[in-house]
C-alpha cells in the first residue's frame, strides 16, 4: 500500500532541505510559475481591456480590474452559455458511458484469468497508440449513415472510444491493489460476483473511480476534433468548436473572445484543483501500470 | 498476484483446488461461470464498433479514390495512393515535421516537468499553491491555450513581440514565418503538457524510499550520489512510460497545432495528423487521407517497437548488475 501514499505538504525534514541553494532554488520555482501562469494570468488581463487598450496601446502588464462590469456585457455577443452547456451535455455523457464500461472490463481483466485476456489488454493498450485521424474518415462516414452527425450522441459515443480505456487502466490498476482476501471473505459467505463488485469493490476504489471521471470528463469537455467535424449546427456546438471559430476572425475582439475562453476554462481548473490529489494517485497508478 | 481461484474454507492458504463458483439458479451460475466474458464484453464489443471496425474501414478506404462527397466509397486503385505518398516531397517533410516535433515536445516537456517535480518535491514554504499553480496549465483546453498563444503571439499587439523588441532583438512574425512555425507550436505544447509529466514524476517521487536515501546519507554519500544511487533508479520506470507515452501522443496530436498555425506556414507545422485532416476535409481526398492516417500508425507503431526493444535491453542489463 506504500504506492497509495498521497503527497503532503508537510515539509518532512525541513532542515535537510532548506539548506540546499535557497536562493537557486527561489529563482527556479519563480521560473516555473512565471512559465505556467503568465498565459493564464494574461488571459485573464485580456480579458478584462478595452479595445483601445489591447489594440492600440498594448495590453497592460496590470490587469484593469476597473474593467470588469464589462464582461456582464460580452455575454450578450456570443453564445457562451449556451455552447458551455452543450459541453456539459458531452462531458457528462462520456464520463458516464465510459465509467461503466471502464469498471466493469477493470473488474474482469484485474480479478479473473481466461483465455484472451492478453489480447485483450493490448487491444486497450493499442488504442493509445491510434490517431483520431485515422478513425475520423470513417467514423464521419458511419455516422452519416447512422444520422449521428450533428448530434451530441455522436460525440459522446466517439469521444468515449478514445477515454474508456485510459479509464479502464486507471481504475483496474485501483482494483489490482485491493487484497482479494475481502472478496475471497465475501465469496465463501455466498457474494455473486456483481454483488461483490458493486458492494465491495466499488466503495473501495472510488479514488480511482474519481480520478478516471475527472480524465474522461475533461476528454469530453476540451475536445475538438470530432465535434468540430462532426457538428455544424452552430447551436450544438460545445465551447471548443465555439471558441475556436473566432481564430482567424478579427472582427470579434479578443477581450471577448478570452473572456468566454476564461469562462470555458474556470470550471476545468477549479475541478482539476479541487481533485487534484485524486487524479495524481490514479493516473499515475494507470500510466505506470498501463 | 491476485488469482481468481476460491480458496476452500479453512484449508491451507493458497493450496486447495479451485471451488466450484457460487450463483443461485441457471442464470446465476451461467453469470459466475462466463464472469470474466460477459464483465469485459461491453468495452470490447464498443471498441469493436467505434474503434477497430472505423480503423478496418479506413485501411480499406485508403486502398480507393473515395471523396468528401461520396463518403461511402469510391473505385478501388489499389495502392496507387501509397505511391503518391511515398514520391511525394510533401509527404516526406510531414514525416520529418511529426518526427521534429514529437522530439522537442517529449524533451522539453519531460525534461521540464521531471525537473519541475524534483524542485517542487523539496520542502518550501507556500509549496501547495505554487504546486497547484505549475500544474494549471494542464486543466486549461486545448482551445483555450490555441487562444492565448495565438494572442500572445500576435504579429503588433503581442506580448512575445513587444518583449522580444524591448529586449532589442527585433519583432518576428511568430505565425506567419516558417522559421519559427514549428518553434510556436513546439512552445504552447510544452506549455501545455509538462505539468501532466511534473504530476506523474511528483507522484512517483513520493514513493521513493526515504529510508533508503537517509542511509546512503548516513554512508557519506552527497545529495547528488544519493540521488542517482536510490532516486533515479526509482523513478526510471515511471520516466520511461511517460516518455512513451508522450511521444505517442506527440505523434497523434492534432489539436493544438491545427488551431495555432493550422499546418503553416508554409506546411511547416502540416505534421502527419494535421496533414490527414487537411487532406479529408480541405482538399476532399478521404482516400489519400486514409493513406495517410495509416501511414502515421505505421510510425506510432514502430516508435512503440523500438521502445520495447530498448526497455527489454535496458532491463537486461539492469537485472545482470
């Protein structure tokens, strides 16, 4: 179980480590959040200018704060909420549809031996390895046959194709760790196999289960390839093929454009936050094992 | 390793036959009996649709002259677009692009974010929100990032280019010079990407025995002896799989290229993946298309070979010490 240790931020042995090069050490951690927060920071400064500011003098290094009642008035130029909610639509189907396939084909390959079962490992495995590219030709080509272009379904059954066995490996890695003594305990006293599953099993691993969500919801709430193939509704389309079809635009100014960007990432990055310890003990359980 | 297997009650662990498994009634015990299959057949018979038989159809599709318009099929030609892909110059610099970029992008995204994690695993004051903040970039969409960079590249109004002037190095067109297409991609890939390996590698970090560190300490071996002696050795096998992984993906990558520079300028960004959607959906070619995607899989998967290769070796000689 000493792999399930969760990063603290108790600093252990303090004294070891602060006397290693304090002041090098300060330089390369301002570095490292310069170079992960500036564009976020400068997003949210974009934001917040004026045309004036951003087009003719340069977007201050200070964000306008001064500025922010203008925002209430972008939301009526673009359809923000509206696309937020489609990818809301996406996300949450994905997670869901992929969750109980994942954990159910977790279940069979981390707890029986059968024949095939090498094989079908590596079919989980090789998907990693398959472009979308490769697939979306023909994928557009039965969808149009099937009448799922144009449709959220569609993309919740595409995006879940690619997101189901990255989910699959995260949550078997979780069952792999439980001891099979509980379920051996359950069988004798006469547990069917889905009972033990849903009853035992399933409270046990929900950290993986957790973490498998938050991966398969942000598949299905950032991608673009599919949807943006796949729907031309201007009214189906999530944020990513929303805000994607101002690039290239100059009409549309960009204190606009990255205010509905900040809106469509906000929620992704308070999740993230907020599961952040989660995710890092099931990916990194997932990507390891996998 | 966990088996299957029931263990008969108060038998010695791990010695007595397999037990007939439990279920009530037919369906019960067809259910225990086949559990294994009907557990998995979901996952596989969906893959089998959305992913195997699309990826089946596509080789097929890449075989024939199918266009845009007629999606269901067009005549056969054999392997007449391989031949056109395989003399054409632009084919072979997309190779190259994809090779170049899946290159920097694993070497800077792992080299930045293992380093990130070692720096960020030490103990400091404020260490969770400065974690936090190394790692947003990753829960930023891809489309959101393609935005930011695309402003801060900005030919007038751009923050690289007014800092670059102020520095007296001159403004560059960022996005529309092919001397720096792929350099900008590469950027906001990195960007992107390093905090998912800073949050692999701070994980596997957190695992490596202290005990065994302090003791080489105790020994007189220096932080960086120790280091390579107890860290390094732990954290090779989770280094080695976040490489691989990275540069699979590298290789597939579609998005953030596409909305950047969408394959410019002059097709110095146009990587294999980008390359295949241009062709389907600009110039209309799902079977050269087709050809393409199929071709890049080919590389992915000879990537996938030589790394095994190598990791078979270096486990050899890691198991002969």
């Amino acid at each position: 179980m000493t792999t399930m240790r969760i990063p603290t931020d108790l600093p252990r042995r303090r004294g070891v480590g602060a006397k290693f090069g304090s002041l090098g050490k300060a330089v390369l951690i301002t570095l490292l959040v310069v170079f992960a927060g500036f564009p976020v920071y400068w997003m949210l400064g974009t934001s917040l200018g004026t045309e004036a500011s951003l087009y003719r003098d340069g977007q201050p290094l200070i964000p306008e704060f001064q500025n922010i009642g203008q925002w209430g008035g972008f939301l009526s130029e673009i359809p923000i909420f509206r696309w937020l909610g489609n990818s809301f639509v996406i996300a949450a189907g994905t997670t869901i549809l992929s969750l109980v396939l994942a954990t159910m084909a977790a279940y069979a390959l981390s707890r029986y031996r059968f024949h095939g079962r090498g094989v079908a490992g590596f079919i989980f495995f090789s998907t990693q390895m398959l472009p979308e590219a490769l697939i979306i030709v023909p994928l557009y080509a039965i969808f149009a046959g099937a009448g799922l272009l144009n449709s959220h379904w569609g993309l919740v059954l595409a995006d879940t194709a690619f997101v189901m066995p990255v989910a699959m490996f995260i949550i078997k890695s979780g069952i792999d760790k439980i001891p099979f003594e509980i379920e051996e305990a359950a069988r004798i006293d006469g547990c069917s196999r889905v009972r033990i599953l849903t009853t035992i099993v399933l409270p046990l691993i929900m950290p993986s289960i957790a973490a498998a969500a938050v991966i398969a919801f942000f598949d299905g709430w950032n991608e673009f390839m599919f949807a943006n193939t796949f729907i031309s509704s201007s009214d189906l389309w999530p944020a990513s093929v929303g805000l994607s079809s101002f690039l290239g635009q100059f009409y549309t100014p960009m204190n606009v454009v990255m205010f509905c960007a900040l809106l469509f990432a906000l929620p992704a990055i308070i999740f993230f936050l907020w599961a952040q310890r989660g995710i890092v003990s099931g990916l990194t359980a997932g990507s390891v094992k996998g | 390793m966990a088996t299957s297997t029931l263990e008969a009650p108060r038998s010695t662990p791990r010695a007595a036959p397999p037990k007939r498994p439990r279920g009530s009634g037919a369906v019960g015990r067809f259910i225990e009996r086949n559990g294994a299959y009907l557990f998995l057949f979901p996952a596989i018979v969906y893959l089998a649709i959305f992913t195997v038989f699309p990826l089946i159809r596509g080789l097929l599709l890449s075989f024939t002259a199918t266009k845009l318009v007629n999606p269901a099929g067009g005549k056969p030609v054999g392997v007449e677009n391989y031949e056109y892909l395989l003399s054409s110059d632009k084919f072979w610099t997309s190779v190259v692009t994809t090779l170049l970029y899946t290159l920097f992008t694993v070497i800077f995204s792992v080299g930045i974010g293992t380093a990130g994690a070692l720096l960020l695993n030490t103990a400091f004051k404020g260490r969770g929100i400065i974690r936090a903040i190394a790692t947003i970039p990753w829960a930023v969409p891809t489309v959101a990032a393609a935005l930011i960079f695309v402003w801060i590249y900005n030919n007038e109004q751009g923050i690289l280019n007014r800092t670059t002037s102020a520095l007296g190095m001159g403004q560059h067109g960022w996005l529309v010079d092919p001397q720096y297409g792929l350099f900008a991609v590469t950027l906001a890939t990195v960007w992107k990407l390093t905090p998912l390996v800073m949050l692999v590698m701070l994980s596997a970090l957190q695992s490596v025995p202290q005990e065994l560190r302090e003791a080489t300490w105790v020994d007189g071996a220096t932080r960086f002896q120790s280091f390579l002696a107890v860290t390094l050795p732990h954290l090779m096998p989770t280094l080695r799989v976040i490489t691989l992984l990275m540069t699979i993906w590298s290789i597939r990558r579609f998005e953030i290229i596409f909305l950047i520079t969408g394959g410019g300028p002059l097709d110095v960004t146009n990587t294999l993946v980008v390359n295949v959607y241009r062709t389907a959906f600009q110039d209309q070619n799902l079977g050269r298309a087709a050809a393409i995607g199929a071709l890049g899989l080919v590389l992915s998967l000879l990537v996938t070979v030589v790394y095994f290769i190598v990791e078979q070796i270096q486990e050899r000689q890691e198991s002969q010490r």
